[in-house]
C-alpha cells in the first residue's frame, strides 16, 4: 500500500532552494538550449552536469514530467544492464523556483549529438560499439541503436508524445555510445500498443529521409535498424513499465497514472499530438 502524499507536500520534498543548489552545484547556470522560440527557459551547470528547464506551467505539470523523467531513466537503465547497447535519460534531480504558474526543474545533463544535428559529422565516422568487433559508421550505428529504443517503447508501450530528431540523441565521443531521450513532459503509457510502434515509424522515416542518398544506402540503414529491433533484450525476459511506475509512486508517495496521465488524480493535459496513423 503506496503512503500517499498531497501535491504539496510532494512539491516541498521535491525542491531544492537557491542555497542548497549553490552547494550542490558549483558555478552558474548558464544559457544552453540553441532552439528557436523555445517555450521555457534552459540554462545549463556544466561544472556539475545539471540541466534546469524553467516554465511557464502549473506545478503539476512539472511534478508529471519530473516522474516521467523517473521512469525513464529507470527503464533505460534496466535495458542498458540487459544489453551490449547503452540507452539513457536525463535523471531528475529536484524541483525549483516555484510558484503558481511558473517552476523548474533540475534534471542530470545528458551528452551527446541531436539525431538532426548529425550531419555535422562525417557519416562514416566510426563508431566503436560494445560487441562490435569492428567499428560501425556513424548513420549505421545510429540506425542500429535507434531500432534498439524504439523497440524498448514499443515493449513498454512508451509513446513520447513529441518523438521527433530533436528529443534523440546519439553519443559517440568521450563514454560508451549510447541512445538517449529527452523533453519526455508529454509521455504516458499507450493503451493501444500501436502508438508507439507509429512514433517508431514516423521517426525512422525522418531518420532515412534525412540520412540516406541513395536506394542502397536506405536499405542498408534499415538492415542495421532492423538488427538493433531484433537483437535487444528484455530485462528478465519481460516487460519493466508497471513495476518501474509502481516503484516511482511508492518512492515519492504519490498515486501516479502514466496511463491516464495523473498525478494524485490530477489529469495533466498533453500540450502536444500524438503522431496520426500512417
């Protein structure tokens, strides 16, 4: 039986005041985010490896995605333990600046390249992968790992909701290489399975469209995509979602629904469209 706690309640044990993140976090925030009329504000703490998102929106809006961010980060974690492929999301650290209609969010800074932005770099770089025995190109490594993920969202019926090559990112220099997630404020759990497996369509056919030249060259991206897809590994041999969910809610004492979208019975409104059917 989950203790459960109001909403807040919940925002005060989230939160960290300006004293306490000076302390934990060493250095400034600074500006970050390069995107164009963005709709919150993102500053970035690198001495400590901190990302802080700034919105206008109600608290619970930003409680959502700070458990979302728990979720995911919790299930790519137990799919990296399971494979040679690493996956990753920010992990949320603590609520701040709060008030009415406007609170941040602290959130770990997550490396690496946009799937948009990787034709800043020569695509047959090569790309050392844990079980290769030789390097892969860039774009094949990228395929292979993108199939990876979409395959974990569509077993765990993950739908983004904003799933796009903005909000994927690919890690290739400093670390292990790895696929990563990020601005997952619109996700829930999809009770029709075929959401996610429609983000999945939608973003491999931005990722071709984008990244191949030639017939050949796509049906090489898409054998590596498919290998990523066929060759993952399921935690234990099953689903993660409903443990995972059950254990952030018990963590925080909170009634949290990513099914339905709530947080204490609270509906939280997706400000964006799940992709249509293709």
């Amino acid at each position: 039986m989950i203790k459960i706690q109001s909403i807040e309640s919940l925002a005060n044990s989230l939160s960290m005041g300006s004293e306490s993140l000076n302390e934990r976090m060493p250095g400034p925030f600074v500006d970050y985010d390069e995107e164009k009329d963005r709709s919150c504000e993102v500053s970035l703490a690198s001495s400590a490896g901190y990302i802080k998102k700034v919105k206008e929106r109600k608290l619970e809006r930003t409680i959502y995605e700070f458990l979302c961010l728990a979720v995911w980060n919790d299930i790519l974690r137990e799919y990296s333990k399971a494979n040679s492929l690493r996956f990753k999301a920010p992990a949320p650290v603590c609520l701040t600046e709060m008030s009415p209609m406007k609170s941040g969010l602290i959130m770990t800074y997550l490396p690496g390249n946009k799937l948009r932005a990787l034709t800043n770099m020569k695509k047959n770089t090569p790309v050392r992968i844990k079980g290769q025995k030789t390097p892969l190109p860039l774009y094949a490594a990228c395929a292979l790992h993108l199939g990876a993920i979409n395959r974990i969202k569509e077993e765990e019926k993950l739908v983004h909701g904003d799933y796009d090559d903005r909000h994927v990112f690919f890690h290739v220099n400093g670390g292990p290489t790895s696929v990563g997630i990020i601005d997952v404020e619109n996700s829930c759990v999809g009770s029709d399975p075929n959401q996610a497996i429609e983000e999945s369509r939608t973003i491999l056919q931005e990722f071709l469209s984008k990244k191949s030249a030639s017939e050949q060259e796509t049906e090489t991206l898409r054998a590596w995509y498919s290998r990523g897809v066929e060759e993952l590994k399921l935690p234990r041999g099953k689903s993660q979602i409903d443990n995972c969910i059950w254990g952030i809610g018990k963590k925080y004492g909170v009634d949290f629904d990513m099914v339905n979208r709530t947080v204490n019975g609270y509906f939280i409104p997706s400000n964006r469209t799940v992709h249509p059917k293709l």
